[in-house]
C-alpha cells in the first residue's frame, strides 16, 4: 500500500484521489494543482498602486506657525511645492490670531513634497490633510486688511479716521469691536480691521502707521493674510 500513496503523492493528483488516500490510510495529504487560481468574477478590489490619484488638488492644514508670519514666509519655506499666494489661507479665531494655514497644493506629489521638506527642515511645522469644504469656510483676508491693537476703549470711528490721516482706504469697511485679551484675566480690548484697495497699500499703511498714536495710546498694526 505505500507504493500507492507515494504514487499518488508524485502525481498530480485530483481532490477526489487525495481523498481517497486520506480514508484508507489515515494519511493527510495535501494536493497542490498545477493550475492558477482565478480571481472571482465579482472582485472590486483595486490594482495595487492605481487607487490614488495624484493629479488632482490636494489640500492641507499648516499647523504651528507664528502670529506675525506672512504667505511668501511660508511659500519659501516650502520652496519647490509649486505653491502661490492664491494656494494659501491663514485661519483666524475671534481675536485674529492665526491658528493655522490652510494651504491648497497643485497635486498630490505637491503634497508629499511639502512634507519632505518639513520633514528635511527639522518639522518646525506639522502638515495634516484637509479637505475643500475646511479650505472653503476659511475666509481670505489677501493682505489688503489691517488689524489695528492698542487703542483705548474709548476710541471710535472718527479716531481710526484720524490715526489712519494720509492713507487710501475702504472707508466702509472700518470695523471696531471688543475681544478678551489675552489672558484669561485681562480686561476686552478693542480691535480695529481696516481693508484697502490693494496689498500695496496695506503695506504703506503698516509702514507709516505702525506704532504711532491713537487718542494717547500706543498701536501696533498687523496685516491680515
């Protein structure tokens, strides 16, 4: 008999055969085919390495940058990244202090580039993906808004008039408000936003008005990106 089942153990043998081997003998026999497996007729399964896109727009959220940086501080910074002042956003909250950037990459290996520059620069930076309705919600400031810090509660409309004397300027868009300092503990403070026509005369605003007075206090003037 164990010619039989070396016999049957050389050839080919079918599932029926094997079988057979196994209840007479007590053996257990393991039966390899000759012929490859078929993948079922229904898979969905995708091919590997095809079921990312990376062509399309790819977006991403910049967390741990500082209050008064700028878009071109962070386009440099990711230098390579194909990146332009349209394909970033900084996320304010209520008091207008920058959170977070949300930037909008050409394509997904834009995407990965910029993390291997964070990661080359030593990860000053954290990168996490986003989404369009995230890039959406934010609203773009474009560098043609002021932010005016430091005025006493009593100023008003006419007192940012004065204190923004020579400059060209959406009178209309003069906007003051209260919001609490920094500390938990500390009084509100009133804030002002001013937009201009242009980035260019945000600028000069900032420039000739940063740090001058307004009413007898001392202002600090920081352009919203």
């Amino acid at each position: 008999m164990s010619c039989i089942v070396r016999a049957a153990l050389r050839s080919n043998c079918s599932p029926s055969v094997c079988a057979f081997v196994q209840r007479s003998f007590g053996l257990p026999v393991r039966c390899f085919s000759t012929e490859a497996e078929q993948p079922p007729l229904n898979s969905t399964t995708p091919p590997p390495f095809f079921d990312v896109d990376h062509s399309g727009v790819t977006y991403a959220r910049l967390l741990g940058i500082r209050k008064h940086v700028l878009k071109t501080d962070i386009i440099n910074f990711l230098e390579g990244c194909n990146l332009t002042l349209e394909d970033v956003k900084f996320d304010y909250n209520r008091s207008l202090i920058p959170v977070s950037t949300l930037l909008q990459f050409p394509s997904r290996d834009s995407y990965d580039n910029a993390i291997r520059v964070i990661v080359k620069k030593g990860r000053i930076y954290k990168l996490d993906r986003a989404n369009r309705s995230q890039w959406d919600i934010v609203k773009p400031y474009d560098g043609k808004t002021i932010l005016i810090q430091g005025m006493a509660r009593t100023a008003n409309f006419e007192d940012v008039v004065r204190t923004l004397s020579g400059c060209e300027y959406d009178s209309s868009s003069i906007n003051l408000f209260l919001r609490r300092g920094e500390e938990w503990a500390a009084e509100p403070i009133k804030l002002a936003t001013v937009r201009f026509h242009s980035r260019t005369q945000a600028i000069n605003a900032f420039i000739a008005k940063n740090g001058t007075f307004c009413q007898n206090s001392r202002i600090s003037v920081q352009i919203l990106q």
